[in-house]
C-alpha cells in the first residue's frame, strides 16, 4: 500500500516538520519516508510492486523515525514524496538526482526530460525539503539551541544479487563525533551485527542532506541505515525505535565531553 500523506484530501504538502519545537537537540531528518507520487507523474510508467519495493522509498524507516521523535522529544522533519520523483538526498548536480534507473529497475517516466521538467521535479520536493531542513536548523541555532542532526533510512537485504549482512550501519565522514559513538554503543552490545560506512558511505553520494546541513555549520551528525528487513512490522519498529532512542541518549555526554575538549 502506498504511503499517501494525509494531506492529500486537502492540499498536498511535500514536506512535514513533527514536533517543531522539540526540547532534544536532535533533529531527525527521513529523506525517503514516502513512496507517494502526485498524479501528475502517474506511476512514472512503473507497476503497483515497484512502488511498494525499496526502490521507491525506506520502508520502516518512517514510523522509526517518529518513534524516535516522540521517545527524545525532537524535531522530525520528512519528505513527502517518492525519492523516485526527486531524491532529496542527493545534489542537484548528482547524476541520480532523478534517476532512471533504480537498482536494476528501468524508470520509463524519468526519461528524457526536458530541462523544464527537470526543474519541477526540483520544485515538487526537492527545494522544500531543502528549505525546512535549513530554516528549522537556522532557527534553532539563532536562538542559542544545540543541534545535532541525524538522518533515518533503511535498506535492502540483497543488493543485484549481493546478500548484506550487516543489521543497521552508521555512515560518517571524517567528523566521527557522533558515529564513533553510535557505532561504539551497538557493538558493546554484543548481538548487533554493525556497518562502518556500510553498506553505502559518503562515497556512494548518499550523505548529501547531512554534508548541506550539518557539516557545513560544523554540526555532528550521523546517517543511520536500517536493514528493511529488521523494521517490517509495527514490533520490529518498535524494537529498533526503543534500542535507538537508548542509545542516543546514552552518547549525549560522550559527545559533550568530546566538544569540551575540542
């Protein structure tokens, strides 16, 4: 079933901002927490299985996200449509920005667009997920509020063919302030199987949001991946949305340590 945002009755917004005023310090951002494509773009020439698939979207990785919201009391802000439409977690430069091919799925509606095209995709959510992310954090930044950003996904098992063993990773660059520590909390725990930059990295192009939000304001931050498999249901959600939301709270004083010292 597709993920259609309530809105929709009414008038379609393509971004959502949860528990704006939030007293954490963490900002949740969930770049793909939708599968919804406005009418205008039909199914982009794709059946009602692909839409559902993770090519689409980060399944589960939504209600974790909210989950997380209401458990550290922290501004959500997730986009409200396909990353299939416009991926919001990459550079308007990036060859994927609106691809036309997702894994090894052909996208036929995103073909030879027209520069026009190309700049109403970018208009549709694109620009106000981008605008909400940055206005929220100049916001909280004007008045004095700590600010640590973490981005929510989820990914698939199997990869063109290629099984992935890893439970959840945490994707970093060179600022590893919060990552070590998430990294560092999970595995302590024993029965976690946990990814350093696995299973994408900076590398693969996938910590845009972050890069044009926190690091350019020197903020830490860290992107979560969840494999898809693990969130499916409401209890594995749960699980994840509990265990993150401890370990969250758990490393706020290793990173406060970490910014005295610095």
């Amino acid at each position: 079933m597709h993920d259609r945002p309530a809105a929709f009755a009414g008038r379609f917004e393509p971004v959502s901002i949860s528990n704006e005023s939030g007293a954490s310090r963490f900002v949740l951002l969930c770049d793909h927490a939708s599968n919804f494509l406005p009418p205008e773009l039909a199914s982009l020439g794709l059946p009602a299985a692909a839409l559902d698939s993770h090519i689409a979207w980060d399944p589960g990785a939504l209600p974790v996200a909210r989950l997380l919201s209401r458990k550290l009391d922290a501004a959500l802000v997730e986009s409200r449509v396909s990353r299939l439409a416009i991926d919001c977690n990459r550079a308007l430069d990036a060859p994927d920005l609106v691809p036309t091919i997702s894994e090894t799925t052909a996208i036929p509606g995103n073909e030879n667009l027209s520069p026009a095209q190309r700049e109403a995709r970018i208009a549709l959510s694109w620009q106000p997920f981008h605008q909400a992310v940055g206005g929220l954090v100049d916001e909280r930044l004007k008045a004095g509020r700590e600010t640590w950003l973490v981005s929510l996904h989820s990914f698939t098992p199997v990869y063109k063919g290629v099984g992935r063993p890893w439970q959840i990773g945490i994707l970093h660059d060179d600022d590893v302030r919060l990552s070590a520590a998430m990294a560092d909390a999970l595995q302590r725990r024993g029965d976690i199987v946990v990814g350093d930059n696995q299973p994408y990295s900076p590398a693969d192009r996938v910590y845009f949001t972050l890069e044009r939000h926190a690091r350019s304001r020197g903020l830490p931050c860290a992107m979560i991946e969840i494999r898809n498999d693990e969130i499916r249901d409401e209890a594995g959600q749960r699980k994840w949305g509990d265990l993150l939301a401890g370990i969250l709270a758990q490393v706020e004083p290793t990173i406060d340590a970490l910014q005295v010292a610095g």
